[in-house]
C-alpha cells in the first residue's frame, strides 16, 4: 500500500443480515483467492463459532481467532461495518459445508471429519446508488 500500512481484512462466520443498510454484493470466491487476500493483511477477526474455529483456520491458513471474546460487529456512521475502531468497505465470510441435512446441535464441538469442505463469500459495500427516474 502507498500509505505503508497493512491492509486490514474483516473475516466472519457469518454476517447479520440486520446490519446491511446499503447497496452490497455478495460473490462466492475461492478459498484460494483469501488466502492471497490475507498474505501481508492483518486480520480482523468476528468469529462467532468457537467449535469450526481450529478448521477453518487450517482452511485458510491463517489463525481466525479473533481479539475478544464474542465480538459485534457495529455499523458506522456511513453504514459500513466496524470492528475494533476501524470501518470496512469488504467482508469475507467462511462457512463450512456439511453434508446435505445435517446440523449441528448447539454447544457441541463440530467434529473435523464432518466438515466436507469451505464456502467463501466477499460480502462488498458500494457506493449509495442513484437510480434515475424516466421523465412522464
């Protein structure tokens, strides 16, 4: 970066769908492609799931522990998400994938061995949009 800072990455198991108030995308991305995002990123973590937290972290080759337990996501002024102090424009979500019909019971550790794989979501904010209104 030309500021010489780290970027910093928001990462989550999931996202409130109560804190979108703006125009978003949301795109499946390779695993592959976080992995890259994150090389040199420091990574803010919201990580809710403490029994997929190991895995996924293994996925993606990075600890997704994040710094306080339970932490919340809050909405700043213009509707961004924000963790710790610091706003962000992009969310990466991991979900693990189970097979068909199953799901876990609250509380209990997640076994590795069900965990068929990882979905990656990039959750994107842009700009408010303006749409036009054709003239009568």
């Amino acid at each position: 970066m030309a500021s010489g800072r780290q970027p910093k990455l928001l990462i989550g198991n999931s996202f409130p769908l109560s804190l979108i108030v703006r125009r978003i995308v949301v795109e499946p991305r390779p695993i592959e492609e976080l992995r890259v995002k994150m090389e040199g990123a420091i990574v803010v973590s919201f990580w809710g799931h403490p029994s997929t937290l190991a895995s996924a972290s293994a996925a993606v080759g990075r600890d997704l522990s994040p710094s306080s337990g339970r932490p919340a996501l809050l909405l700043d002024a213009n509707g961004l998400p924000s963790l710790e102090g610091e706003s962000f424009e992009e969310c990466w979500v991991v979900s693990p994938e189970f097979a068909p019909g199953f799901r876990p019971a609250p509380g209990v550790e997640v076994m590795p061995e069900k965990i068929l794989g990882w979905r990656v979501l990039r959750l994107a904010w842009l700009e408010a949009l303006q749409i036009a209104t054709p003239d009568p």
